[in-house]
C-alpha cells in the first residue's frame, strides 16, 4: 500500500512551519496505520506498533487521535469542502454547490489516496468500532455544514429544520460510502453521489407500478 500523499492544506502558504508540521504527524500516523492493517489487519494491528512504524511515541499518536478508529476516520478535509462551499457563488443553488464541491472531494481522494479511500470505505463496513466511530464524528461534520447551509438561507444554524437537513445530508453522504464498499468498488463512486445527491434534492421517486 502506497504512503498517503501530501494534504494539500500543508502546501498553504497561510499555514506556519508548526502547523505545517502537526499535519505532518498525523498524516504519517494514518500512513502507518493503513500499512500495517493492510498487512496484518485491523484488530491485530496495535498503537505500539503504529507508533514505531510512524517513528513517533504512543503519547503522540493518542495526542492526534484520541483512539485507533479516529485515525481511519480523520483527514484534513473538511477545512478544505467548508472554504470551498464559501467559495462558490452565494447565488448558485446550493445544492449546485453542494454537488461541485463533493464531487472535486471525490476525484481528490480517489487520485490522490485511492488505496487509502477504499481500505477506509471497506474497514466502515467491516469493522463495527470504525462505523460506531464513524457515526459518532458525523456530528462534528454536521454541524460544519448546519453554519454554512445556515448562511446561504439566512437561516439560525441552530434551527431544527436546518440540523435536521444538515444531519439528512451526512448520514446520507456516509451510506454512500457503505453502498460503495459493499458492492466491491465496482460502480462509479462520483455517480453514486450523483444518485444520492438526486434524492435528497428531489425525494425518493416511487417505482412504477
């Protein structure tokens, strides 16, 4: 399995040498983690034994990821899919907007990453710790997209038709990704958002009769 790349948040000239070094650790950890559980696989593979593979000590991997599921779930992404919804045009149909900026996400990941995409989407629906996990962090996301869907209806982020949507929107995002695994990596991942994207923006269509 390949090393990951580098996040193209460390590129960012904005970013200082500390910061540019945490991102740095953390993305050596998930590197170590991801090789040694394509190795050896998930339960088997220990936070000793990826601190020595990142060649950094145990206090440091649990100073980045509180556990060993927040390291298959973390990436420095949601920086970026939170700029790149403020970016777009405040008058392009949000869910225009919404369908550009996962979509880029998307080919990133699988250009950039593409062994450590599918290990990840396949260890949600393996491992029971990851998914529990994985439903868990959903929130943290959620609420990141209740300010940002707040701001283009001139909405409270606080609103329940606005959490309500928010949280709609993650949990639909997540099943994608379960979909995707389950059925072997085979369909287009950019065309699997395409449909999930479709019943959220229009509803469930009835099968004719």
């Amino acid at each position: 399995m390949t090393a990951a790349r580098t996040s193209p948040l460390a590129d960012r000239p904005q970013l200082g040498l500390r910061e540019r070094k945490k991102i740095k650790t953390r993305m050596a950890i998930r590197a170590a983690t991801y090789e040694l559980i394509e190795n050896q696989g998930y339960d088997a593979t220990t936070i000793e034994q990826i601190a020595e593979r990142a060649e950094v000590s145990q206090s440091t991997v649990f100073r980045y990821f509180p556990t060993k599921e927040d390291i298959v779930l973390t990436d420095e992404f949601d920086p970026l899919i939170e700029e790149e919804l403020r970016a777009r045009p405040t008058d392009e149909p949000w869910m225009d907007s919404l369908r550009f900026v996962m979509k880029k996400a998307i080919s990133f990941g699988l250009d950039q990453e593409p062994e450590a995409t599918r290990l990840r989407s396949r260890l949600m629906m393996e491992v029971p710790a990851v998914r529990s996990r994985m439903i868990e962090s959903m929130s943290v996301t959620g609420y990141l997209l209740c300010r940002i869907v707040a701001d283009r209806t001139g909405r409270d982020p606080a609103d329940l038709e606005v959490r309500v949507y928010a949280m709609s929107l993650i949990g639909g995002l997540s099943e994608i990704t379960l979909y995707w695994a389950q059925g072997g990596f085979k369909e287009n991942l950019s065309d699997l958002m395409d449909r999930a994207l479709n019943v959220l923006e229009h509803g469930l269509p009835l099968q004719n009769p």
